[in-house]
C-alpha cells in the first residue's frame, strides 16, 4: 500500500493518514489497484480508511485503450 510515493503497511495507514490529513476528515481518498489484487485486499484497504474516520472514499481505475476505426 502507498501513500502517494511511500510505501505503508495496511496496519500503518490509517494512522499515517491521520497525520497526514489531521481533522480534515472530509478530505476525499482514492484508491488505486492494479489487476493483480483481490477484491478482498481492496476492501481491507477501505475498512483501514474508514477505521481511521474518512468516509470518501473513491476507486480509481485504468480505462482500456480503445482502437479507433
């Protein structure tokens, strides 16, 4: 897990997030994963989010190229 450039642990996040951010709880997080994560990790990452108070939480994802004709 990252935050922008610097790798955490799940366990660290929450935490690191708080000093980061302070009491700015409405601050919207997003979450990137690359395809080779499972769904589950993906949700154990937004429990730790939530967990640490911040409720906007939003997934990124990569759009296919598309082939023009």
């Amino acid at each position: 897990v990252f935050i922008q450039n610097t790798q955490v642990t799940i366990e660290e996040l929450g935490p690191k997030l708080q000093s980061v951010l302070g009491e700015k709880k409405e601050t919207r997080i997003f979450v990137r994963g690359d395809t080779a994560i499972d769904y589950g990790q993906v949700m154990r990452v937004i429990g730790e989010i939530n967990g640490a108070g911040f409720t906007k939480v939003a997934l990124l994802t990569d759009q296919p190229q598309t082939t023009r004709r």
